[in-house]
C-alpha cells in the first residue's frame, strides 16, 4: 500500500508587499495551524517517509512546522523546484517517479494545483484544500507510477477551522 499527503502551504503573509512571491514568509496563524495540523497527522495517520516540498518560503516552512508538530518524525524533507505553482499533473508526475522504497510520501504544494490533483483522485471533490489543510489517500499498490483513482481504497480531509470546532 502507498499513502499519500497532499498538504497544502500555510496562512502566509501578504502584509510583506516588497517580498517576492517566493519569498513570502508565514503568518503566525500559519506557523500555529500547521504546528497543530503535523500533530494531529501524526496522532491519527502513519508518519510520511519522505516530505516534498516547493521552494518557496512558506511552503518549505510549512513543511518544517508539520515535521516539528509531528514531534521531529520526519526521515527526509526534499525540496523540488518543480513544485512552485506547479499544476496537478507537474505534482502527479513527480509523485509517480517517487522511489517505491518510500511507503508514505507528503507533497507540500500550492493551491490551485494541490486541490485539482486531490480532485483528480477522489470521486467527491474537495472544493478547496484550506492553508494547513491535507487530503490524505491510501493506494492499493506497492508502485508509486501505479497510483490512480481506481486503486484508492480511502481518503481523509481535515484542515484547521474544522480540528479548531471540535
């Protein structure tokens, strides 16, 4: 079985008009949310053995902040330039060319390309993956080039507004 991530960057902060989009830095709501997000991912999911992250600033810090909340349990986090703004099928092809050594990939990207690709998955789709929000899905196969809407077996939702209202 594969299971796979979809994590979308957290709250950044648009107050820093002469910053390069890139270079964007998070809000502190973001830094709180995706702290918050990477414990919950960790109490209920099996930890990722690889996080792929854009290059850009709060994407790279999300991904850093959901491996603190997971209390450090992150094997490797790997930056992919091809990541930044990438559509759904950019991220799909770097998912299929994943090692299959790797059990449990997360994919920390942008909108809208992060939403379409969890959309290209699922028969119910997600309107909009939510900043610190994950899809996670879990795959029949042993082969990350196999992955495909016929051989998901479950997936789950969750983003900060709805673990905040429980």
């Amino acid at each position: 079985m594969k299971e796979l991530f979809l994590i979308r960057h957290a709250k950044s902060d648009w107050d820093k008009m002469d910053v390069k989009d890139i270079d964007r830095p998070l809000k502190g709501r973001g830094i709180r949310d995706a702290l918050m997000m990477g414990g919950y991912l960790a109490e209920h999911f099996p930890l990722p053995d690889l996080l792929l992250t854009s290059p850009a600033c709060r994407a790279f810090h999300t991904a850093v902040l959901f491996c603190r909340g997971m209390k450090g349990n992150c094997e490797v986090i790997g930056v992919r330039e091809p990541l930044y703004l990438a559509s759904f099928s950019e991220m799909l092809e770097i998912i299929r060319n994943t090692g299959d050594e790797v059990k449990a990939l997360g994919v920390v990207a942008h909108n809208p390309g992060i939403t379409d690709l969890a959309n290209f998955f699922l028969e119910e789709p997600v309107h909009n993956i939510p900043t610190s929000g994950f899809v996670h899905m879990a795959f029949d196969t042993d082969r990350w080039a196999e992955v495909k809407a016929d051989n998901l077996l479950r997936h789950a939702f969750h983003y900060p507004k709805e673990l905040l209202t429980e």
